[in-house]
C-alpha cells in the first residue's frame, strides 16, 4: 500500500521503510501504518497551515501597532514561502522514526540516572514556553487515548520484538508526532511568538481526531494478526479464597512498599505486619473496594422481619377512625407512574429525601377506584421500605455534600425501578446499580469535604446519573453502560492524580538533597574552623558566602567527587590565611579560584571579588570599616542558596510517651497513607494523602484528591498533633460503603425479627 502523499523530496536525508533492515513482514505493517497516518494527516496539515494564514491576516489586520503589523506580515510571507517543504519534511520524519522502531534503547547508566549539574545554565523563557506547550499538547491527547495508546504500545512491542512501548516512545505517539512538528517548523524561520500560534493551530486541526487515529492504528494491526485478541481488562479485586495464613501473607506482599534509597530504614514493625482491620489506606478517590459477600438471606425472609416490625410499630401506634378500602397498584403501574415522576422531582441542589417522600408522591398520582385510596402491593412495598432504610444507612455515612444527595435523589426513581423488576438486586453486590449508588455515596462520605468542591469528581458523576435517570426505563442494561464510563473516568482523574503526585515528591526529594547538602557544608566549615581564631567578619563570609560554594559543590558532584576534595582544601588554605598570628605566604591562584567559585552561585563580579580579597588578604587587609559594612548589607540583602526551601523550625520541647508512639507509627507507614485532619470543633475533618517523608529531615509531603500539594510539615508536629486527637491514620475498609450500610440494615431487621427462626412452611 502506498501513501496517497509522498513526501521524497531529493534535498532532504531519509531513511525510507523500503530500504529499512527490518524483517518483511514488519516493513510491510510499518508502510501500512505510515500510508495510513500520512492520508489522515497530510490534508489536515494544509488545512492547518491555510487557517495559519488566515489567523496571521487576521492579527495583521487587527493590529493597532504598525510594527506588530509589520512583523505579522513577515510572518504571513516566510510561511507562503517555505509552507511547501513543511509537510513533505513532516511525512520523512514520521518514517524515519518508524524505520527506528527495531533500534535498541540505550541503557540509562546510573551516572546517567543523576543531574549533570556542571551544565547548568539558564534557561531563556521562549525555551520554557515553547516546551510547555508541546508537553501540554501532548500529555493533553495521551490523555484522551490512553487505553488506545496502551493497547498500541503492546503491539509495537512485538513489532520491535522489545517490550511494550510507552506513550513516549510511540513513533506514531502524540509525544513523537508533535516534537517532529516542532522540528520541522524550524525552517520557517518565524518568530517564537507565532511558533506558539502555530502549534496551537496544529493541535486545533491535525490532533483533533488523535484519538480516532490510534483507535484505527490498533484495528489495522488486529486485522493483520498482531495481537489480534488484546484487550485491556481492568484489574478488580475479588473476594479471597486462599487460607487464611496464605490471603494475609500474599496481601502484605501486594501492599509492602517499594523501597526507597532516600527512606532509610525505619524502627518499629512494618506497615505489612498490621492487623488487616489497622491496614492504612492508600488507594485513589474512586477506586473501588472489595465488595462484601452478601448473607444468605433472601427475599422471603426480608419480608417476613419487615412484616414482624410493622407489627411492632402498629402496636405502638394509637388507632382512631374509620379505615379507608385500599386498591393496591400492580406493579406495572408503579413502574408507569416512576417513569412520569422523575419528570416532576424537584431540580436543584437539595438535602438528601427520604424514600418515603417518593412513595407519598407516587401515591398522590395515581388514580384508584372511586371509594378507595392508592396503596402498594407488599411486595412492592416491601421495595420501598428496603431502600428507604438502605437510603437511611447511607445518610449517616455522608459528609452533608449537597451536591452528592442531590445525585443520591436522582438515583432513587432508578434503583426502585430495577429493584421492583429484579426483587433480588439488593442481594447481587456486583450489580452495576449497587456500584453506581457505592461510588456516588463514597464521593460524599470520603473524599469531598463540604467547603472543597471538587468538579472533576462531581462532573463524571453528575453525567452518569443523568445518563441513568434518562435512560432507565429502557433496561438494566443502563448501569453498567453508565458504570463502565465512570469508572474509566474515574482512573483517569486517579491516574493524573499519581503523575501531579509524582511531580511534587521529587521536588520535596531535591529539597532533602539541598538541606543534607546544606548540613555537611556548614559541618565541614565547623571542623576547619575549629579552634581557630578568626576575625569575626571573615568568619561571617565563610558561613554565607562560602558555604554556598560548599553546598553547590556538593549537590553537582557529590561528596566523594575531586571537586569536593579541592573545595575542602581552599577552605582550609582561607582559614591558615586569616588565622590571627598567621604568617604562611598566600597559595598562588587561591584569590581567583575564590572569585570564580562565587560567581558559580551567583555573585556579581564586583562582589565576588571584594569577597575573594576579604578572604585571602586575611589581617593584613586594611580596608576601612565602611566598605566591610556595604558589604555585610549586600549580603544581608542577597537570598542565600535553599533559602526559600522551607520555613525554620522552632525548637519544641520533647515527645512524651503518646506522642513517641504515634511518631515511630508513622515512620512504619507506606507512602501514600491518607490521614484525616480535624478542622473545627464540630469534629469536622479533610483528608490528605501522605505522598512522601524524610527520615533524615523529618519532613512530610502531603496532596489532596487530586496530586495536588496541600502543604508540609514534620512528622515531629503530626505525631503531636495525632496525640492529641487533631489527625488520625484512615484504616482501610473491607468492604464498601454500600455493603456495610446493607448489612447494617439488617442487622436492624434482625432486631425485630431475625432472632427467631423462620418457619421454612411459612407457618
């Protein structure tokens, strides 16, 4: 198959998938790959730079500033210029990269692995700007097609005989595809500002349909027998039949801890060793727990105890007046009814309403026999009074979220209408309307505190009652659809969720490397200056200025690097400089070795070098006291390196008993434990994850529901305030929301009536 757009062009080296060493039968997949990916995208790259054209006219037009005129103009004619070499540029990097699909990966060295910190430098804020974009557009539709790009990356995998691909590897991934664009719009030669524009327009025309590209990528590569059966299958906990011994041992392993280099080793038992009911949880919002196995109780025997507390109640009752006929309504007829009322349920936020309500509102609507008054049948009532006490259960979990019993509300109409066609739901843990009715009531029970929003949980479910309230009539089949999607939505947000994580405990990891640095600076400088009489000034500069060189160096080459060594010994060369009575001659080079030295942390020449003769001149040195004193205050003035890495804290006095208990508990603990924070004194509570501490600074991170860093803070001051009662470690549950508020609900029925055996004749 040939591409539609071929894109040889003689001036430019190419490496073409006809002349690849690749085996037949892969070559022949890539070219159909690149046939395939170049007719979808060669007509949506002249579109895309027509409409560049279009928006430069626009700007130029717009512009007030005949300058900005001017250089739009520019632009609009170097792009008419050379627009003609863009795409068959584009289309030769796209099959140079798939000609590469079989080159191995370099191994990433460990030397690698670390920061060249000799090649730092400052980086232009075009670079930054530039390369925030690309990353953005590209995270944005890896994002949009991840299961596809999974799915893809599995069969590239086995079309390099390598291991699955990720997104960033793909040749044809988003990553790939819009660096190479970024590569071959250099030659425009256009400004960065309207390279910017441009790449907006490319993710506006060429990247809209991403999503369905991959999507035709994967079934191209079924039809040719490349894991023609792949399917990604979400991986779901079941309940466990292993041994007791065995369950408990296979699940700490699940659960320990991948190790850490920066943790340390921690005292105390590890988090592996707890009891299951003191398991700290460390899962995501939304991500679903062990559904409980349901008692062996059925239907007939729900109504039996239902029928038995009626008659307690009834007997508590007063009675008076004369009792009215009572036509009970079939079943169809409450199912009819339903289907009108959820058209005349109140809209808005709301508290949560009793079932009762809406069965009040159900009867209120019908229409019996003249004489008589609409009642339920006792199956159908039984129904009712099932959920309405479920409903209550539920209650006594949430948080007060308005926005989630307005959703709990919404779903009621549903839940009745399966529950009267499917009187055994209640029973089925797994049934997609149980799951539906656990996550919305989890998200106000767990993870939405009343005064913190959160609509990147409430909009996917939102979108999924809607989708059950207009569509329930239609089967059961409505719950899992909406379910299946909720889900999918919900690893998304959990999946940003670990990325934003990510990103934040790798900062508090460098913050760690600055402080430690900072600390074997200024030991370093305490043993050279040990005993030794200095002037106070000199003593002043080696405790700022110079150990910032110290730590600089530090964090750049490491303790054990010949940079290091040869700091060490200048310290040692200014402190025999500046000893009072000292008469050794100045090592040749040491002033500028100085100079150089501060200008590498950012001292200005002029600085560096008033501090430099500060240090080496030493006694003999007679300047006035007024150019030491501008000095002091351009130093005073200047932020010192990892100044800004976090506030000093104030020295407290020591942990008691209780409070060095909950100390070495936390140092057990997994990264990833969620701990709930007492706000107010009404007990109200947020939860925050605990992403990552160190045991050297004693610092913890911690993120909200969505990765997003909430604050530190040392485990010092948490382990205080858990022994006081303001914070405590959330146990993980062994079941869900759902399960615990049904079992709960019979246990109350067993109050009444299921103490006593029931009669299998029914007598």
């Amino acid at each position: 198959m040939s591409a539609t757009f071929d894109p040889l062009d003689a001036s430019l080296p190419r490496a073409t998938l006809a002349t690849a060493a690749l085996p037949r039968r892969v070559r022949r997949l890539l070219e159909q790959l690149y046939a395939l990916i170049s007719d979808e995208t060669a007509p949506q790259l002249e579109r895309m730079l027509a409409e560049f054209e279009q928006q430069l006219f626009r700007q130029a037009d717009q512009a007030r500033n005949p300058s900005l005129q001017s250089g739009y103009l520019e632009t609009l004619r170097l792009v008419r210029l050379r627009r003609a070499d863009l795409i068959p540029r584009y289309l030769v990097a796209l099959e140079t990269a798939l000609t590469r699909v079989r080159q191995p990966v370099a191994p990433r060295s460990q030397a690698a692995a670390v920061p060249n910190f000799s090649e730092l430098r400052l980086v232009d804020d075009s670079e930054i700007d530039e390369n925030t974009v690309l990353r953005s557009i590209a995270s944005r539709h890896e994002s949009r097609a991840g299961l596809g790009l999974l799915l893809l990356g599995q069969r590239f995998g086995v079309l390099a005989g390598a291991p699955a691909f990720d997104a960033e590897r793909l040749p044809v991934g988003p990553h790939r595809l819009i660096r190479i664009f970024a590569d071959v719009c250099l030659p425009l030669q256009i400004g960065q500002e309207s390279r910017l524009d441009l790449f907006r327009v490319f993710d506006q025309q060429v990247m809209l349909g991403y999503a369905q590209m991959v999507e035709a990528m994967n079934a191209l590569l079924a039809r040719e027998n490349v894991l023609p059966g792949l399917s990604f299958v979400p991986l779901r906990a079941r309940p466990n039949t292993m041994p007791q011994g065995e369950a408990a041992a296979a699940d700490a392993t699940r659960r320990e801890p991948a190790p850490d280099k920066n943790r340390g080793t921690h005292a105390g038992p590890s988090p592996s060793a707890r009891p299951d009911d003191e398991r700290p949880h460390t899962a995501w919002p939304g991500q679903q727990a062990v559904a409980r196995a349901p008692d062996a109780t059925d239907f007939a025997t729900l109504q039996q105890w239902l029928g038995e507390r009626r008659e307690l109640v009834d007997k508590l009752r007063p009675r008076g007046g004369v009792a009215v006929p009572a036509a009970a309504m079939d079943t169809a007829e409450v199912l009819s009814v339903l289907n009108r009322l959820k058209d005349e349920l109140p809209r808005g936020p709301q508290p949560l309403r009793k079932i009762a309500e809406l069965r009040q509102s159900l009867l209120e609507r019908s229409e019996p026999p003249p004489g008589t008054v609409a009642a339920l049948s006792r199956d159908d009532g039984d129904v009712f009074d099932l959920l309405d006490m479920l409903y209550d259960e539920i209650e006594q979990r949430l948080r007060g979220d308005v926005t989630i019993s307005t959703l709990l509300n919404r779903l009621q109409a549903p839940l009745l209408h399966a529950a009267l066609q499917d009187r055994s739901l209640l029973e089925q843990t797994e049934h997609p309307a149980l799951q539906l009715l656990n996550t919305v009531a989890e998200a106000g029970a767990r993870w939405t505190p009343s005064e913190d929003v959160d609509p990147q949980l409430h909009e996917p479910l939102r979108q999924a009652v809607d989708h059950v309230v207009e569509h329930y009539d239609s089967g059961a089949d409505v719950f899992d659809t909406a379910n299946l999607r909720l889900q999918e939505q919900l690893q998304n947000l959990a999946r940003k969720a670990e990325v934003s994580e990510r990103r934040h405990v790798e900062a508090a990891r460098g913050k760690e490397k600055l402080e430690m640095a900072k600390r074997l600076a200024s030991e370093a400088i305490e043993q050279h200056t040990a005993e030794q009489r200095l002037p106070r000034f000199v003593q002043a500069l080696l405790n700022q200025a110079w150990a910032d060189v110290l730590t600089l160096t530090l964090l750049r080459h490491g303790e054990d690097s010949e940079a290091w060594q040869r700091q060490l010994e200048t310290t040692r060369q200014i402190v025999s400089a500046n000893r009072t009575g000292a008469d050794a001659p100045m090592p040749c080079g040491l002033d500028a070795d100085i100079e150089h030295a501060l200008t590498q942390v950012g001292y200005h020449g002029d600085d560096a070098r008033a501090i430099s003769r500060q240090l080496t001149v030493g006694p003999a040195l007679e300047d006035d006291a007024a150019s030491r004193t501008e000095l002091a205050m351009k130093l005073r003035s200047r932020s010192r390196l990892g100044e800004d890495a976090g506030p000093a804290r104030s020295t407290l006095p020591a942990r008691n008993d209780d409070e060095q208990r909950c100390w070495e508990q936390i140092r057990t603990l997994p990264f990833g434990t969620w701990f709930e924070f007492v706000q107010n004194q009404q007990g109200d509570a947020v939860r925050r994850r605990l992403s990552w501490f160190s045991p050297v600074t004693d610092n913890a991170l911690f993120v909200n529901q969505r990765g997003q860093r909430v604050g530190e803070q040392s485990l010092d001051s948490l382990a205080r305030m858990m022994a006081r009662g303001q914070a405590r470690v959330v146990v993980e549950e062994r079941s869900r929301l759902v399960d615990r508020a049904w079992h709960a609900t019979l246990d109350v029925l067993r109050g009444f009536g299921g103490k006593r055996p029931v009669d299998p004749a029914g007598a």
